[in-house]
C-alpha cells in the first residue's frame, strides 16, 4: 500500500462493487419486508424511493471504504506522509524495474545503476555542465536502454535543469517524467527515483516528486572513498537501498 490514498483504477473498481452489492442488498430487504412496511412494495418503484436508495447505497458504500483505509484516507487529508522501509536493501526482482529516473553528476552511479539493476527506461536529471556526461551514457547503452531522451534532444538541452539550487525546478521535471512513463503504461510500482548523484537541491526535489507521484525512491550506497563507485561494472561497488519504499 501507499503511503497515501489514491483513486487508483483499483480503488474506483472496488467501489463499484460494493456500491452494486449494498443497493442489490437493500432491494433484497425490501421485497423480504414489503409485508411488514405498509405499501413499501408499491413505492418501491417510486422515483423518490429510488433515488433515496442510490443516496443510501452510496452512503454506506463510502463509510465502508473509509472504515478500510481509514489510516491512508487519513494521511491523504492530513498531508502527513510515512516514509515506508527506509534505508532496507533494494532487492525489488529485476524484471520488475521498468523504468528509473537518475541525477547527473558523475558518470559511475549512474552506469552502475543501468549495469546491475537493469530498467528497461530511464531518464536523466541532468544540467548544462552535466551533458556530456549524459551522452556519454546514452551512447554507451543506447542499443539496450529507452532513453527518455534522444541525443539531439540531450544536445538542445531538453528538459535541462537550468537552477540546480532549485528543488522546485528539479521536482517538476522528475514528475514530468514520471507522468510520461506513466503514459506509456509503465505501474507506479515499476518505476523508481534515484536520489544520489546531483547537487543536494536536484535529490530533495528528485525525493519529493517520487512522494508525491506515489513511487519508490531509492539511493545507492557506494563502497569507494566518500561513498562514490569507482568501478561501475563490478556489482559489489555499490548497493542500493530504499528512501521510501510505494510497494511490496
């Protein structure tokens, strides 16, 4: 479950459900007693019955599902957030990362994440003094990765961070890529937001979108001096683990 209450696709099909079963059980309960409630039988078929029944039906239907998820329902209206398995070892199935979305700043991180977690998608957070790093990278798996971008798109500076100091900009862009693998089908459970490389700024608003946007958020913990990864292509460099985990 999510850290807040959404009206998933799921969400609206089970309320469907137990809206037509509450209103199936109150007709039941009428013909049951029609004896009993003087012309009930008759008034039934009353357009002011009726529509009395469709108001009842869904006020229980909601008092149903707000007694079930009244903890997340609760957050939702509150703005309180629980961060779900923070700092616990990333050991989601690999095919089961989609598509992650990784800061630019050195060219190692990123790599190893591409190497051993192996999304199918990924988009970058990158600046203007990061770009070169950035296509270094689309050319080095461009023939295994969809990249959100092209390279001619990198090189005119698409979706660029043009305030690296500016979390409000970097949370924007990173939503914005959330909604476009979204788009493409991808499950909010199968994406993912890295949070390590970048300028401070670019992880928190990186973290805040991934939060909002309802997906995990994970770091990589490196195994070289400062916590960097000095040698992508060895697994044991790094390790990942959970900000805030959206799934199970």
């Amino acid at each position: 479950m999510t850290s807040h209450f959404k009206p998933t696709k799921k969400n609206i099909l089970a309320f469907m459900g137990i809206f037509i079963l509450v209103f199936s059980i109150l007709l039941f309960l009428s013909e049951c007693f029609h004896d009993v409630i003087y012309g009930f039988s008759e008034k039934i078929h009353s357009l002011t019955i009726l529509v009395e029944y469709l108001k009842t039906s869904i006020e229980l239907t909601f008092i149903f599902i707000a007694v079930k998820n009244w903890k997340p329902i609760y957050r939702w209206i509150s703005g309180k957030r629980e961060f779900r398995g923070t700092g616990d070892e990333f050991t989601f199935p690999k095919d089961k990362v989609k598509a992650i979305i990784i800061p630019v700043s050195r060219t190692e991180q990123p790599e190893w994440i591409i190497r051993h977690l192996e999304p199918k998608y990924v988009a970058f957070l990158y600046t203007g003094e990061r770009k070169n790093h950035v296509i270094e990278l689309i050319n080095l798996f461009s023939k295994k990765i969809h990249f959100a971008h092209t390279l001619k798109e990198i090189e005119q500076g698409k979706d660029m961070l043009s305030d690296p100091d500016n979390p409000n900009e970097a949370k924007e862009i990173v939503k914005k890529f959330i909604e476009g693998f979204i788009a493409q089908g991808i499950k909010e459970e199968n994406i993912f937001v890295d949070t390590t490389g970048g300028k401070v700024p670019m992880s928190i608003g990186a973290f805040q979108a991934a939060e909002e946007m309802g997906v995990s958020s994970i770091y990589i913990v490196g195994k070289g001096n400062n916590g960097n990864i000095k040698e992508p292509t060895l697994r044991e460099q790094g390790y990942p683990i959970f900000l805030s985990r959206k799934n199970e």
